[in-house]
C-alpha cells in the first residue's frame, strides 16, 4: 500500500504540474510524494489508525523486487529504508 500511495502521489503531482503548464523535475516529485506518504504515515501513528495496516514483505523479497524493477526499468537504487510500526503498548 505505501508504493501504491507514493506512486498515486507522483501522479497526481505530476498531474497537477502539467495542468499548471510547468513540470517539476523529477526529484522535485518524488521528495514532494515521500513527504506526503511520510505526514500519511505519521498522522495515522498519532491517533491510533491501525485500519492502514498492510503485510510487508521482508527485507530479502523487498531487495530482489527492486533489483528486478530497476533491471526492467532502468532506474538507480539509491537507499532503501524499512520503517517499522509503532509497536503496541500493554
């Protein structure tokens, strides 16, 4: 879910941009869709949401879905950061 809401974010802006007749650069893009993705995460943290739970897979399966996305694509890998949830408390 979270790739899926980055990747809807870059559209949007990406949208929004060429509507306005100017188009950011692509980096412009993504850091704009992580911190929205990131205030998303964030704001559900802080009043206890836990209905935006999704599986993840683990680390290894993550690494070889984004080598095999950046082979076909053609795009750099340049960090990967696996944020955990908040554990609950007792």
């Amino acid at each position: 879910m979270g790739l899926l809401v980055a990747a809807s974010v870059v559209a949007a802006a990406s949208a929004a941009a060429s509507a306005a007749g100017n188009t950011p650069s692509p980096k412009t893009v993504v850091a704009q869709a992580q911190k929205e993705w990131l205030s998303e995460l964030d704001a559900s943290a802080r009043t206890g949401d836990r209905s935006a739970s999704f599986p993840s897979p683990s680390r290894a399966v993550l690494i070889r879905r984004l080598r095999q996305a950046q082979e076909r694509y053609g795009f750099q890998i340049i960090s990967v950061k696996l944020l955990h949830p908040a554990r609950a408390r007792q």
